[in-house]
C-alpha cells in the first residue's frame, strides 16, 4: 500500500512539474509571438513608408498618397451632399 501512495505522490508531483513547465513554455511561446507580431509590423510599415517614398520619385511628386486620400474624402462628401 504504501508504494502505490508513494506512486501516486510520485505522479502527481510530475504531473505539477509538467503542468508548471507547460506554463512557462506557453507564456514563452506567448512572448516570442508578440515579437515576431511587433517585428512584422514594424518592416509592413517599414515598406509602406519605401513604396511611398519610391511611388513618390518616381511620379516625381505628381501624386502624394496622402493628398489622394484627402481628395478622394473631398469626393465622398461632395457626393453625399448632392444626394
């Protein structure tokens, strides 16, 4: 009786070690992904600003992205208010 309560102790205290172990694997999983997420949108943004800034010379400033947005919330609301 005894080595099967010793038994038992024995798996249950592994049972914890994994559980604990699982725990720190999954918050290190958690970490490395909030990473490699911040990283992704640090280059998306990265070559966003790039194309922009390529779009830009090559049209040699004719259009600016951020211009095109203005006026195309310019045409929204003109169209808007006509109706």
């Amino acid at each position: 009786m005894k080595l099967n309560s010793l038994g038992a102790a024995s798996l249950l205290a592994l049972s914890l070690v994994m559980i604990s172990g699982c725990d720190q694997v999954e918050k290190s999983a958690q970490q490395v992904l909030g990473k490699a997420s911040e990283t992704a949108k640090q280059a998306i943004d990265d070559t966003q600003k790039a194309a922009e800034q390529a779009l830009s010379e090559a049209t040699q400033g004719l259009i600016n992205p951020q211009n095109k947005d203005d006026q195309e919330e310019k045409d929204a609301e003109s169209n808007t208010q006509e109706t």
